[in-house]
C-alpha cells in the first residue's frame, strides 16, 4: 500500500504542470499501480473530486477546466464563454460544451454542462487557455 504523502506528491506535482483534471489512467501511469487500484485509493482521497466514472479534479479545479476535458475534443462556448471572456455579468448555470460526438448532461459543483453537437467542418475557433478549451471571443458572437 502507498503512503498517503505519495499521492499527495503526485497530486502537487498535477498542479504544478497545471494539470486539475485528470484520469485514472493518468496517476496509474505516474504510480505504476493498476487503474482499479487507484480509483479505489481517488474515491476514498478528500483532496480529489470525482467529476464522473474515470475522472477526477483538484479541488482548486474551474469548471471551464473540468467542462472541457469531459470529452475531447471539445471546448467551452455559447453564453458560458461569453462569461470567460467577461462580456456578461451574468453567472451561467449551465456550461455549454462544443463536441463532436454526444455525452450526457453532468452536473458539478451547482453547474449543469450540456454537450451541443457540431460537426467537423463546424469545429474550429477556439483556443488553449491553460488546461481548459474555450471558444474565441470571434466565434462565440
């Protein structure tokens, strides 16, 4: 069994890189211990939360972030991306995502986040910011 200072280790090092939303392939590649092995060891951690089956955030972890690595490639736009880029003052309860294949509705944190199907020719304009993908101001409008 891994000391409990290991994973918090592992999780600094996750947020040094900027890396808040992560899988449970991701720490069992870092640790070498099996994929069940570390969601057994995430779902018991209170420095993690789990988003949904598979993947986990940090604590300090935005939903733009969390939103955008639901499915990839996606990215953040419509009225939630309006708010990034503080056009509105208005807080969106629900986080609209730009995919190219469907996902169900999750809710996390008090946010809804909807998957809006495009299709790839559809797919273009937005941009990296840190570990999340949000449409350009150009595109949202």
């Amino acid at each position: 069994m891994l000391m409990r200072t290991n994973y918090f280790a592992i999780f600094e090092k996750l947020r040094r890189e900027g890396k808040r939303v992560f899988t449970t392939n991701d720490i069992s590649i870092l640790t070498g211990k099996p994929r069940n092995y570390i969601s057994l060891i995430l779902t018991k951690n209170e420095a993690l939360k789990r988003v949904e089956r598979g993947l986990y955030c940090l604590d300090d972890a935005d939903i733009y972030e969390i939103a955008s690595n639901l499915i990839i490639p996606s990215y953040v736009g419509l009225f939630a991306a309006l708010r990034y880029y503080d056009v509105t003052t208005q807080i969106p309860i629900v986080v609209s995502v730009i995919a190219l294949k469907k996902h169900r509705a999750v809710t996390f944190g008090g946010s809804k986040i909807l998957f809006t199907i495009f299709r790839l020719n559809n797919f273009f304009g937005y941009r990296k910011v840190g570990n999340a993908s949000i449409s350009s101001l150009e595109k949202t409008f």
